[in-house]
C-alpha cells in the first residue's frame, strides 16, 4: 500500500487522520454531550472491525490483518512512529493551501485541524490558525439557517455559467463573460508539481481546481470545461492556456482510455475492502462522464477520431455504455447526467447520429420522459438493482441534461425535446429561476450528494437556448464538445 494508489481525497484525509489514530486524543467535551441514543450497543465498546458476511475474499483478509495490527501496533518503536507523524505533518503543512484548506475539502481541513491540537499547537501557530481559518470560510451563517459546507466550487460554476451564457449569443452578455474567462485564466495551475505526478512524472501542470485554489489537486473535468469555454469565446486571446490544458488533459489519459477526475491509472480497486473505506470510494478510476468532457474538448480543438488518444477514449466509451444504453455519471446524478455527457462528446467528435450507440442512448432516454416532458432521477439509481433515469418529479436540472443529450445526438426536431422544452418554460419561477426538489450532483455515490445552487439555473438556460439555436440553424450538428 501506498499513498499514491488511492485518490487526492483519500490522501488528504487520510494523512490527517492515521495521526490522530496514532496519538488517540479524547474530545475535551466539557458540557458532556453525548449521542449514546443513536448506539445499539455502547459506544464505548471497543471492537476488531469484522468484515460483513457479503465482503470478498479480500475484505476478510483485510479484516485478519486488522486485528493483528490492533495487537502489534503497541510493540511499534516510538522513534518510528515519532519520524512517521513529522512526515505526515509535514505532507498535510505543503498542502495546506493557505485559507483554501488541505485538499480545499472539509473532512481533510477538520482532521489536519485537530490533528494539529492534538499535537499541541498553540492557536496563533501560523498552520493551526491557517486551518481554523479554512474552515471558518465554509461556514454560510444565514439566521436560523446556518451550515457548513463541504467545499467550495467556484471555477466548476462559473465554467458552467459561461457555457450557458455562450449558448444565448447575445452580444450584450460578452462583457460579463469575458470578465470571468479572464478570471478563470488566471486561475490556471502552471507551476505546482502535484500529486498527480507521481503517475505522469514530467509532465507540465496545466490544470484548474474546482475550488478557488488547490494547485496540488488540479481537476480533469473542470479543466477540460474551463478549456472549453475559453476556447468557444475567443481562441486566440487564450491559446496559450488552451494549449498547456490540452497537454495536461491529454498527459493525464489513462491506459485503459478514459480520464479519472484527479489521478491516471488510480485503479488498484482491491484497495476498497480496506477497513477503512467504508464510503467505497477510496479510489478515482476513470469515468464515463469525465472521459467525456476530455474528448469533446480535444475534439473542438481539432483533434481528429484517428487520433491514439481520441480512439482510445471512443473505445472506452463505448465499453462503458450499459446494456440498456445509457451511461454511469459519476459526479452527476446519474446515468441521465452520464449520458448527456456522452452524447455531447461523441457529437462533438463527429460520430455519426445514426451510429449504434447513439441510437440506443437516444432510445434510453426517450423511455424515461416523464408525463410531465421533464426527466428526473433519484440517488437510489447508485444502488444496484434500482431503477434507471426514475423519481417521483422532474427536475429542471435533469431534464436540461436529457434535453441536451438528446440534441446532440440530433434529435432537435423530435416532439420529445419540444415536450421537455415546454416543461422548463412552465416550471420556470416568476425570477427566472427553477426550484431543484433534490441534490442532483455527488460527492460520493450512496453515501454524500452535493446540492450546486446553480445547476437549476445555468443548465436549464443552456438548454432553452440550445433549442432555440438548432431551431433556427435548422442543424443536426452542435459543434461543442460540452
């Protein structure tokens, strides 16, 4: 095992975490609250984690080496564990990422906070004081509504609203988007070797964050979008940063095709029966949905479908695509999200509308429209044996998804998409706004959802003007890799 096979999250919170482990610091809990209601048995029951009836071969033989390490660990050398906890403070204080927070996610900026408690720093010492800081930005405190957020995403949104805002064509809008374009540019991550380099060493960083900053974890997707809006906007003003993602993207392309969110070949899937990967997702494999956000960037820069790379993720893609036609959205809920994202790239790459897997995600997601003509899914769809592309209501968010897969893969003039249109204008609020009943996006599938205040707002304006855009060219074609 090492740190480098499991995903930027896992590190970041992990790190942190195995010193707290290590040193077993008690909370102070001076009021003493408890939550002993919530345990079936007492909490202060302290057990060897035993693996479940249903888990692999593997998650028996992790369970096994458990509790043999539970009885080991106190013949450790304390000089070793000593030099192993400055390593590990040392890893969490490179990355710390100033106000931005380790990793720029809560659970990392909690345990590296009171990992530094529990080692005894004082709250002026610059790290601890940088971490409480971090987290105090979280914070939305709004009256009798107060929460704390688990990160911030502001390149992923204002990418996204850029997209929506660029499908209008109004010219009076170009000066508010070139003024986030340029924000967005200089946003760009060129001089931080990140962790990613311990799989592509080498390789030139030329990635964006989702966050506000986080150069040691630049985003796949989120650069491949950011590219992509600079790109359509003006190509010349931003060739240079175009050109250096378009290196970063392309460096970062797994062995198998596809494109993780973080890490290349970060697959070592027999690291999920660990004990401690109770979420399932320790790991960041490539995925449908942030595969093709690369190949429809690569293809509206020119890249041609003969291409080494661009073969590659088409192959994959197409062994991704499920039996029933659809495709899995990892950071998006969920096969509706997966295959709007498909169908946008596979277009943008040329693939012939009439092409096998174009009809048959066209046919998937004709079957889920609603009554209503909105499309909605649920987050039981991450469970296996639920069903796909269904919920109880139509979402604005979804049903912009469906909209644009089912545009892209040319189907404009069908009375489905005109259906589905007719949803969004009569949901849509007297401020021009949609209400989103759900979260629609994901942290960690089955586990955390993530609601984005914006997704009800800039897909289902992306849509309508899409709709409008086709409607007048009269054109099969959409011309955008996104």
């Amino acid at each position: 095992f090492h740190l480098e096979k499991v995903s930027y999250w896992s590190r970041t919170v992990l790190v942190p975490m195995l010193v707290l482990m290590a040193l077993r610091p008690r909370a102070r809990n001076r009021r003493g609250i408890t939550i002993a209601e919530l345990f079936v048995e007492p909490p202060e029951t302290v057990r060897d984690w035993i693996a479940p009836p249903t888990a692999s071969l593997a998650g028996h033989a992790f369970a096994r080496r458990d509790r043999l390490l539970r009885r080991v660990v106190p013949l450790f050398p304390a000089g070793s564990r000593r030099r192993a906890i400055d390593k590990a403070v040392a890893f969490v204080e490179e990355r710390l990422n100033g106000e931005d927070g380790l990793g720029a996610i809560f659970p990392a900026m909690a345990n590296a906070l009171m990992m530094f408690d529990c080692l005894g720093y004082p709250p002026d010492h610059p790290s601890r004081a940088t971490g409480a800081a971090a987290i105090r930005k979280l914070l939305v405190l709004a009256g009798e509504r107060s929460y704390c957020q688990p990160c911030l995403s502001p390149v992923w949104d204002t990418a996204l609203a850029c997209h929506a805002l660029l499908e209008a064509e109004e010219s009076r809008l170009a000066p508010a988007v070139g003024r986030a374009l340029d924000w967005l540019a200089g946003r760009q991550a060129l001089d931080c070797i990140g962790d990613w380099a311990a799989r592509r060493p080498g390789l030139r960083p030329g990635g964006w964050a989702f966050q506000y900053q986080n150069p040691h974890y630049p985003d796949v997707d989120d650069t491949a979008a950011v590219a992509l809006a600079l790109d359509r906007f003006d190509r010349a003003r931003y060739r240079a940063a175009i050109d250096r993602a378009a290196e970063w993207v392309l460096g970062m392309q797994s062995r198998n095709g596809g494109w993780g969110a973080f890490d290349a070949d970060n697959t070592h899937f027999y690291l999920n029966h660990l004990p401690l990967a109770d979420h399932g997702a320790l790991l960041d494999p490539p995925t449908a949905d942030v595969s093709a956000r690369c190949l429809g960037f690569l293809a509206q820069l020119g890249y041609s479908s003969d291409h080494p790379a661009m073969a590659a993720v088409l192959a994959f893609l197409r062994r991704e695509q499920e039996s029933d036609g659809s495709w899995f959205g990892r950071w998006g809920t969920n096969y509706v999200y997966g295959t709007w994202s498909v169908l946008a790239a596979l277009n943008a790459a040329g693939v012939d509308p009439a092409a096998p897997e174009m009809r048959r995600a066209v046919a998937w997601l004709l079957a889920r429209q609603r009554a209503d003509g909105g499309w909605g899914e649920s987050s039981e769809s991450y469970y296996p044996g639920q069903p796909r592309g269904e919920a109880a209501f139509s979402t604005a968010s979804q049903t912009a998804w469906a909209l644009l897969g089912l545009m892209a893969a040319g189907e404009a003039a069908n009375p489905a998409v005109s259906r589905g249109i007719a949803y969004l204008v009569a949901s849509q609020d007297g401020a021009g706004n949609w209400d989103e009943p759900w979260y629609t996006a994901v942290g960690f599938p089955r586990v955390f959802y993530l609601r984005y205040h914006g997704y009800r707002a800039y897909f289902p304006l992306w849509a309508l003007a899409r709709y409008r855009r086709l409607s007048l060219a009269n054109s099969r074609r959409v011309g955008c890799g996104i």
